[in-house]
C-alpha cells in the first residue's frame, strides 16, 4: 500500500482510538481486570509509547519513543495521543515513499522487516490495544458498541 494509503487507515483507526481514550472516565483510570493485566493507564500509555517507537525506528533507526514518561490522568493521555499523532503525521509525510516501500528495518529482537511492514505492525498494535481498551471500558458499563469503533 502506499504511504498516504496507510496514512489514511491510520486516521480512520485513529479517530475511533481518541474517541475510546477520551471516554475513560477519570475515577478509573487505575482500573485493571485482572491483577496480571495492564490497567487503563498502562495500556492507554503503552500504545501511544508503542506509536512513537515505531515510527522513530523506521523514520530514524532510532527505537526508542518519544518519552517513557507515563501519563497520570485521562487529559494528558489524551493530549500525548494527539501530540503523538501530529509528529507521526509530520514524519511520514517528511519519508521518501520509495524508502517506505524498500527500506528495511530492525525493530529489536524481530528479523528485518520492510518499513511499510513496520508501519502496518504499528497500527495493529493500536487495534489490538483498542480493543483491549473497549472491553474494559465495555466491563465498567460505558455504553459502548460496534460504532464507538467503527463511525468515522
Ligand atoms: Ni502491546
């Protein structure tokens, strides 16, 4: 796929991940299901540091995110989202396509993979994670459904 192509999947996924973080209601935010699970704050903060990891690694070779400091309530969480996906935005569209399409990349501890490959795993990850998220949400008895996740 090309870059704007997957840039273009990224905000439909997006979208829909803001709308779920933004819901987290603030007295919860500490709430894990299970005491060997994430709690909202670690897998809200967990996929963004994921985000930025990524895309410093196939923009820079550089695997390491933004920051590795969590955030402690709903509104910074909120806010380093949205600070995440300007500057994934300004990367990507700063990358030649033909090194997205062609450069190949290390994420730590996987074997080489294409940068496009790398990018397709980072929004995986996102909604492999939202829907981690919407369960839990779903669980504390937000009225959630199959809209939350997928209206524009
Ligand atoms: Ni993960």
């Amino acid at each position: 796929m090309t870059k704007s192509g997957f840039l273009e999947y990224l905000k439909f996924v997006r979208t829909a991940t803001r709308r779920l973080v933004a819901m987290i209601p603030e007295d919860q935010f500490n709430f894990r299901p299970q005491d060997n699970m994430f709690s909202i704050k670690e897998l809200a903060n967990h996929f963004i540091f994921a985000e930025s990891m990524t895309r410093n690694g196939i923009v820079s070779d550089d695997w390491n995110p933004d920051t590795e400091e969590q955030m402690e309530t709903v509104d910074a969480v909120v806010k380093l989202l949205d600070q995440t996906y300007a500057r994934t935005l300004k990367a990507m569209k700063e990358f030649p396509e033909g090194k997205f399409l062609n450069k190949d990349v290390n994420p730590p501890g996987q074997p080489a993979i294409k940068a496009e490959v790398a990018f397709m795993g980072l929004i995986l990850h996102e909604v492999h994670h939202r829907t981690q998220l919407f369960l839990y949400l779903k669980t504390l008895g937000l009225p959630l459904d199959s809209s939350t996740l997928f209206m524009p």
